[in-house]
C-alpha cells in the first residue's frame, strides 16, 4: 500500500533527545520491527510516524510525498497501543466503527470489514461488550481491528503485546503476523522483546540511546551484530576480554591467565578485543567424551550450577575466572552435576568479536 | 513521685481501653448507629417531612387560603407560580450561562500551563466563598448603580436596572463555579491516550472532546449542572438586594414569612423543596444512563470548530466572560468603598462618605456592624463544632456500607441540604421547633444555629466521606488484628489520616455558615448576622455602610478560601 521513509528524523524534548537522524526505509507491504530497551526512542519514532509528534528535523515521507506537517488525523495511520486506548464508554463494536464514523467512510463496508476482522481474530459476538468486559488479549485484538478499519494504510504498534501473558503474547505474535501479511498492509512494530521482533518481522531495527544502530533481517541482525550492543540485547550471551595473536594462520584471543581460545575475526594482532558468545553455542560435556570431541575449543571448568528452566537447562560455568552462561537442551540425557569437572567445547565461529574500544565509548 | 505519676498514667491508659473496648462492642456500636442517623432524621429529614405532613393534614385551610380566599380567591397561588416560574427562567439561563462560561474555564485550568494558573483557580472558587448578599451588593454597585460601569461611560444612571437580567448576572457569579469545580479534577484525571488514540483514527480534536471526553464528563457535568440550577433557584441573599420588584420564589418565602403569612408559606417551600428534590434524585438515578444527543459527526464542520483561530477565540471569550461578569461586579464593592471613603464622590458630601456613616453617625453603625459580626462568628464556630461531632459518625457509616443500595440512598439523602432553597429549609425548621410545632425554640439564635446546621450538613459530610474513602482499610485491619478494640484502631491509626480532612469540612462548614442570608432571615427573630445586616443596610439605603460590611465579609471568605486550598493541597502531597 504505501511506502514509508524516515529522513534524518530527529525530536527532541526540550533539552533532552528523543530521536536523532533516523534514516529508515520500509517497503510497500514490509513488516519491520523496531527493538530496543525503554527509553531507546522506539514511542517517539512511532508518534512521529502517526503524526502525534512533528519532527524537530528530518522529515516522514509515506509513498514519496512529505507528510511531516500533517497532523495524526490526516495521516491514515492505524495505531495499536500499548495499553490498547479502548474508549471506555463505548462497545466493541462503536470502538471498531469510530475511525470510520469521523471519517465519515462507508458504514455498510466498514462494518462488513469489521465482522470479517472480528471473525478472523477471533472475537465474533462481542460486539455489544463493553472493553472492561473483555479480556486483555481480547481488547489487544480490538484494537488492531479498531486500527485497521479505519482505513489506515500503515499500521503502527508501539509494544502492542507488552501488557499480555506470556501464552497469549506468543499467540498473537503469529496472529499479527498472519493478518498484516494477509491484508499486505505496510507495518512497524516496536517491541523490547527479541523473540517478538524475531517472529513477527520481515526486518529488525535495533535502536540505542534515540539512534539507529543496525537494521536486518533477523537472520542478519542476530547472526551477524555490528555491535556488541546488539549482541548483548538480541540474546543471553557472556563476555570475555583479551588480546588478538595469530599464529599458523589462525587468530587466537589470548586471555590474561593466557589462556588461548581459537576464533574467527578482522582484528589484527596485538589489538584489544572483547569476545562474546550466545549462550546456546557453548556445548558442555562430561570428562569421560574428551576423545569424542571434534571442536576448535575445549577446556575444562567447574560447573556451578544447573537449572531445568522448561525446554533447556540453564548452566552456570566457572571459566577463565569469570563465569559463563551456557543453555543446554534437555533431553541429552547427560549426567551433569553440580560442583563437577566439566568440558566446554566451542568453535571459532561462535564468538562475536568486538574491538575493546566500542564498549569503552558505550560506558 | 516518679513512680506514682506514671502509675496513675498507665491507669488512666488502661481505664481508656476499657471504655473503648466498651465502646467498641457491638451494641454500643449499633446503638452509636441509630443515634447518627436519628440526629440526621431530625435535623435534615424531619423538617421537610413535617412540612410535608402539616400541610396534607391541614389541607382544608391551606386550600382555603391558597385557592379559595375570600377576598383575593387564588391571588396567593398565582403570584406563587409566577415566582416560581420566574426562578424558574432564571434558574435555566443561569445554567446555560454557567456551562458556556463555567466548561471552557474547567479545561483551560486542567489542560493548560500558564504563569498564575493558580490565582485563577483562587479566583474561579471565591465566588463560592463570599456571602452571596455581598456578592449581589458589589454586583449590584457595578451593573445598577451609577458608581460602576456607567461611570465609565458618564452616565447618570446604572446600566442594568433592578430586575431579570441583574437577577441572572448575580445567579452567574455565584453559580458558575459549581460547573467548574465538578468538571475540572475529571478532566484533569482523563487519559490524554484516548485522546491520542481518537486522533490516529482520524478524529479532529473538537469531535474527540464530544464523542470521548465528554461522556466520561457527562455525570460530573450534570451533577455540577444541577447544583448550579438549584443554588440559583433558592438563593435568598443576592436576590434580595438586585430583585428589586420582581420576586422569584425564595424571595417570596422571606416576604411572606416577614408578613407571617405561615399557611401559604408553607405550601411553597414545599413546593421549591419538592422541585429540587426531583431534579436531585432524576440526576442521581438517570447520570449514567443519559445518551447524547447526535452519534453522527460532521468531519468537516467540526475540524473547522478544532482549528487553533477558534479555539483560542473560545479560550479568550471564556476568560473574558469571566472578568467582566463575575470577577470584576463580585469585587467591586471594594473599589466603592475607596470612592465613597470620606465623602461622596459626587457632592463632596463628607456625611455620605463611608468614615462618617460608619464611625461617626448618631446611629453607631459600627457598633451594629462589630455586633452583628461577633454573632456571625459565634453561629458559625458552635455550628461547625456541631456538624463535625454529628457529620463525623455519618460520614464513616457511609464510606465503611457495604450495601450498595443504601449507600446509593444515604448518599442522596445527604445531598438533599446541598440543593433545597436554604429558606425553604429554614422555614421547615421553624416549623417544626417552633411554635407550630414543637414548640421547643422561638425564632432567635438558637434556632438560626438550628436552621445552620441543617442546611450545611452536607458542606461538612461529602468532604469526611472523601476523607474516609481515601484511608486504606489494611491499617485498620491490621490494628485490629494486633488486639485493638475498633474504637483504640479509629482514635490511633483512622483519625491521624483524617486531619486534613477534617479541617476541609470545618472550614467548608464555617464560611457556609458565615455567608447564609435566606434560612437566616426566617429564623433570626431579632438577631442579626453580619449577611442579614447588609441587606438591612441596603434597604435602608445606607450603601457606603453596607459596602463596608461586605468588604469585610469578603476578606473573611477570601481568608478561608485560602486556608481551605492550603490545607487541601498539603493533603494531596502527603
């Protein structure tokens, strides 16, 4: 339907920054899906997009034609908030028709789009329902209808999901997805959640501090971070500082009891550097499978700690003097105890490896 | 010594428990019960009922009087339903008024930033303050005489003479701030994401006013709206003084009485009592279920209606209004008492000027003045202890109900003083104390503190009730779990909390009290309060006295008023 596109789009609030020079680009049709922490910026990017914030600079472009200056009811932008905004005096159905209504569009349309929506979310026969008679994933899914049949041509959440249960949550993930990808309606999502962002989207945007510090696929965005940042945020991971040597072709970070773990980077010889590594790549085995193993990296350690935590186990591993966290699924059936002499097995390629100087700039 | 003073200090602790356990038991605690709400029967109730009774068992002669008189036939009740009808007029555009003025007001105070937001928000509250027979005075000297708004123009002769439209300009000033005040904390609590939402979805902002804001202010919007309708319906004070010819209802009651015409006097303040009675209770039963009007919209006129040029011409003319209807005529009787200090503005006659008529005429109208208001102060401070000791039960028997019908009734029937014509209450005391009917008091100080409490009862209830509310119940339950009687629990952890409170209504209470003319005039017998006194000075056309009195009763209302908002905003940051 409409193609939008952030320019250098920058708000501030007084003394303190919003958002500063987003530059994005999302296609006709696309679900991109902006993450961060709270406070990276992701409301202020999806007011500007609505038009309930006008950009201090920059400019909002929908299908090529500047709409910075065009307040939110002109905009034909359909928002889903986070606490769902239902009018409180109204019912389901007055909620779903009031876009229309102040509109003035077709009600004899509207509403046939309105039961098919309902139908297709789930919903029918609580048209009558006032929302504090609905339950929360009902009135999530309200709202979306409310957005859609406004005929907005972009569809705009800001953390729409975040008030709901975990079961529900990951329901309507798919839901949304499903029915954005149906209508082909052009939408962006700002989620905290990685997971979210992960199966909801075409492409991720990973916002820091009112920047943009990576966009992706998210393929590309947790394979590949750019920084240790995104590394740190898209998952549970552990760090590990030390220096770069190459020896026989191969790069090794050497650390500062010297031990010297094989891995796989741009860095040159000498330079500082921080390894990070997710914690479903670390591999954890008992003493007795050293013959077994094939990997680039094995070293012994003490295991702390282990945890049953639903379809993994989480484990706690004293290496290096520091600890790691390692997630190991269940059903491998190996006899891992507290306190006891374990092999961690890594290859190169799981580390991420960033130049120690980024993180210095971050703290 | 030591020793024995702490033993007679533990004693005496231990002799308190006992008797608040013994307080606390319950039957004492339903027998507490049945003490509240008799006193509440027989200060607020019982009147009215009474009336009620008399006339139906009295109806031969009240119909022989009223209808069928052998001179004037029904002379009386014609001039009956034509004052109440014109209170009626008056009552309806001073309502319309107060929501054209009164709503645009509420919002700029709630939704807006802007250096002495404050001082505004003082001054939207005084007029609920000042004693409304000083009100109607200075509104009177602004719009009537030739001291106000004519002089501006050089004319000789007031620009609005004693009448309807001066009646409706009195009613405004005072009224106005009911709608406000009702709407104001509402609008300030809505969620601004509705509004946000609204907007996405296309709507402009005047149609999200209407069609979201609006019908969650709708129930505090009619019960302010009601207020101001009945306040303006059975005002004595202001009335008296800017009516001139023309009587509306509560006027008449004060003239009959004065005559002791007691049978059609009667029949209608019944008649007043009963109109607001059902406008109260239509309100209370019907609030919520009221439609609006039209769920059509029309985009285009109503983004026209949203547009920054209108709003601000509405926000201007709104705060306009407001200065030169009711801040301006409410205060300028201080500025005729500078004029008319020492001597006519005029002549030049020093004998006209305020310092001579006050201070230095034969008559000693200072002496009255001093009197009048040392009476004043005495009613008001036994009232306000009264109603706290009798207000104080009622309050927490209605917060702790757990039946929510009866709650929903009591909570009526505690608003009832609120909107009857305070005459037509004061009438209904008389009868019923006095001697047509228990003959227990004549008409004179004690029956006006009588009269007093009665019709601000609920001044000192509504604000305890919000105070009780308020108190989470865990610390008392949690007292009483560690052993506390209920009595101990109320004394050492409920009444720390409702302190504030308790100064709220005590203040609320007293400047009622102090500002009453209506109920006062039927009950006072030969005393005179300081609100009565000005508008004996007013009839006797003594104005630079009454405009000394009225600056003085301005000043102490203004005094309070600030004391109330001082208290009340420590309260809310606590």
């Amino acid at each position: 339907m409409v193609k939008v596109e952030l320019k250098e789009a920058t708000k501030y609030y007084e003394e303190r920054r919003g958002v500063e020079d987003i530059n994005l680009s999302i296609d006709d049709g696309e679900y991109l899906a902006v993450l961060g922490p709270t406070g990276s910026g992701k409301t202020t990017t999806m007011y500007l997009l609505a038009g309930l914030f006008t950009p201090s600079r920059g400019s909002i472009l929908f299908d090529d034609e500047d709409v910075s200056h065009i307040p939110a009811e002109d905009r034909n932008v359909g928002f889903v908030f986070e606490e769902y905004n239902l009018f409180p005096r109204m019912t389901v159905e007055s909620n779903i028709l009031f876009g229309p209504i102040v509109k003035d569009l077709d009600l004899i349309v509207s509403r046939k789009v309105s039961r098919e929506l309902l139908a297709l979310l789930n919903i029918s026969g609580k048209e009558s329902n006032f929302p504090d008679e609905i339950s929360g994933g009902q009135k999530q899914r309200v709202a979306l209808a409310r957005a859609i049949v406004s005929d907005a041509h972009i569809l705009v959440m800001d953390d729409p999901l975040r008030a709901l249960d975990a079961k529900i949550r990951e329901i309507l993930q798919v839901e949304l997805r499903k029915l954005v990808k149906d209508l082909g309606i052009t939408c962006i999502h700002a989620t905290h959640d990685t997971q979210e962002a992960m199966r909801v989207a075409d492409k991720i945007a990973v916002f820091k501090n009112g920047k943009i510090v990576q966009i992706g696929t998210p393929e590309e965005v947790y394979n590949h971070p750019n920084s240790l940042y995104v590394a740190e945020f898209l998952g549970e991971s552990s760090t590990i500082e030390g220096k770069i040597d190459v020896s026989k072709g191969e790069k090794f970070l050497v650390l500062s009891d010297e031990s010297r773990i094989n891995i796989a980077t741009d860095l040159k010889k000498g330079e500082e550097a921080i390894a990070l590594i997710p914690s479903e790549l670390i591999d954890v085995f008992p003493l007795t499978e050293k013959k077994n193993l094939n990997y680039h990296n094995i070293f012994e350690a003490t295991l702390l700690d282990v945890r049953c935590v639903g379809e993994f186990n989480e484990l706690n591993i004293s290496i290096f003097g520091t600890i790691f966290k390692a997630k190991d699924l269940i059903g491998k059936e190996i006899p891992l105890r507290k306190n006891s002499k374990v092999l961690v097995a890594t290859d190169k390629d799981d580390y991420r490896i960033f130049p120690k100087k980024e993180k210095e700039n971050n703290e | 010594m030591v020793s024995e003073q702490r033993d007679v200090e533990v004693k005496m602790r231990r002799t308190l428990l006992k008797a608040e356990k013994w307080l606390s038991k319950n039957t004492v605690l339903s027998f507490g019960t049945i003490i509240t709400v008799l006193i509440f029967v027989l200060i607020v109730l019982g009147p009215i009922l009474y009336l009620l009774l008399q006339i139906l068992i009295n109806w031969k002669e009240i119909n022989t009087t009223v209808f069928n008189d052998p001179i004037l036939g029904n002379e009386a009740f014609l001039m009956m339903m034509r004052s109440i009808g014109l209170s009626l007029q008056v009552a309806a555009v001073v309502t319309v008024f107060d929501i054209i003025v009164g709503v645009p007001i509420a919002w700029i105070l709630a939704r807006y930033e802007f250096r002495g937001k404050n001082i505004l928000d003082t001054l939207v509250d005084m007029p609920m303050a000042v004693p409304t027979s000083a009100l109607g005075f200075s509104i009177y000297l602004f719009w009537g005489t030739n001291n106000g708004l004519s002089r501006l123009f050089n004319s000789q002769v007031g620009f609005v003479s004693q009448g309807t439209l001066l009646i409706i300009l009195a009613h405004v000033a005072f009224t106005f701030p009911y709608v406000t005040r009702s709407i104001k904390g509402i609008i300030t609590d809505l969620d601004l994401n509705l509004e946000k939402a609204g907007k996405t979805l296309g709507a402009s902002p005047f149609t999200i006013a209407r069609m979201i804001s609006l019908p969650m202010v709708k129930e505090g919007l009619l019960a302010g709206t009601v207020l101001a309708f009945t306040r303006s319906l059975g005002e004595t004070g202001a009335t008296l003084i800017v009516s001139g010819v023309y009587q509306t209802a509560p006027v008449v009651i004060v003239s009959w009485m004065k005559g002791l015409k007691i049978p059609t006097t009667a029949f209608l303040a019944l008649i007043l009592i009963l109109i607001s009675l059902t406008l109260l209770a239509l309100v209370r039963l019907f609030a919520r279920k009221v439609g609006l009007p039209w769920g059509k919209v029309f985009p285009k006129f109503e983004r026209k209606l949203s547009s920054k040029k209108v709003t601000r011409t509405r926000d201007g003319m709104a705060l306009f209004l407001f200065f030169i209807f009711v801040f301006i005529p409410a205060l300028f009787v201080i500025i005729y008492l500078f004029q008319w200090w020492g001597k006519s503005p005029f002549s030049g006659d020093p004998t006209a000027g305020m310092i001579y008529q006050v201070f230095q005429a034969p008559d000693q109208k200072i002496g009255e003045i001093l009197h009048a208001l040392g009476t004043s102060l005495e009613i008001a401070l036994i009232v306000t202890l009264i109603n706290l000791v009798i207000a104080t039960p009622m309050a927490l028997m209605v917060s702790k109900m757990k039946k929510k019908k009866v709650k929903g009734f009591l909570d009526l029937l505690i608003d009832i003083p609120l909107v009857i014509p305070s005459s037509a209450l004061g009438f209904s005391i008389f009868f019923l104390w006095g001697s047509n009917g228990m003959h227990l008091l004549s008409p004179g100080f004690f029956m006006i503190i009588i009269a007093h409490v009665s019709f601000s009862y609920s001044y000192c209830v509504r604000p305890l009730i919000g105070s009780f509310d308020a108190i989470p119940t865990m610390y008392d339950e949690a007292a009483t779990a560690f052993g506390a009687s209920k009595f101990t629990a109320f004394r050492k952890v409920t009444l720390p909390f409702l302190k504030s409170g308790l100064i709220a209504a005590a203040i609320m209470t007293f400047t009622r009290s102090m500002s009453e003319t209506g109920a006062t005039i039927i009950t006072m017998g030969t005393e005179r309060t300081i609100p009565v006194l000005l508008v004996d000075f007013f009839e006797a056309s003594t104005f630079p006295a009454a405009a000394f009195a009225a600056t003085i009763l301005i000043i102490i209302s203004f005094a309070m008023l600030l004391l109330l908002r001082r208290i009340t905003r420590r309260a809310k940051n606590e």
